[in-house]
C-alpha cells in the first residue's frame, strides 16, 4: 500500500513502481506546480508509461521532468445548473 504522504511527481513515480501501466497527468518542464498551472486551458496532459530516473515518458516518447497524476471527469448536468 502506498503512502497517503505521496504526491505529485512522486506519487507518479511509485503508481509506475507497483505496475501501473499508463497514467493520466499534467505535465511540464519546470515544475509539479507549473504542470498544474499549464494544464488549464492548454493540453499539456499526457499518459505517462514510464519514468527512467531522470524523466516521465509518456505514450507518444516525449520526455517530461514533471509529471502530476490527474483525474478527469465527465461533467454532470446537475453540477451546471442544466
């Protein structure tokens, strides 16, 4: 069982440790907050496959420095008022 202390690149690092194979997240270059930040209105998300002690690759073989484990949802109609 992992720690509830994980977060952010880290908890990345240990979902790809114990198997998972593709995990969805935001991701940058600079840092676990700028990947939280960039992915808000831009499309830096990706699925990541693997993590090589330096850098997350993601599905498409780019490289990544920081990568935040992500959730996405549907949006409900009760959620909009619709």
């Amino acid at each position: 069982m992992m720690s509830h202390e994980l977060k952010g690149s880290d908890l990345t690092r240990a979902m790809l440790a114990r198997g998972d194979k593709k995990v969805w997240c935001a991701v940058c270059d600079e840092s676990d907050e700028r990947a939280m930040m960039n992915h808000y209105g831009n499309d830096f998300t990706a699925y990541i496959v693997s993590f090589d002690g330096r850098y997350f690759y993601c599905s498409t073989g780019t490289p990544w420095s920081y990568a935040v484990p992500i959730k996405i949802s549907a949006v409900m109609p009760f959620e909009v008022s619709i």
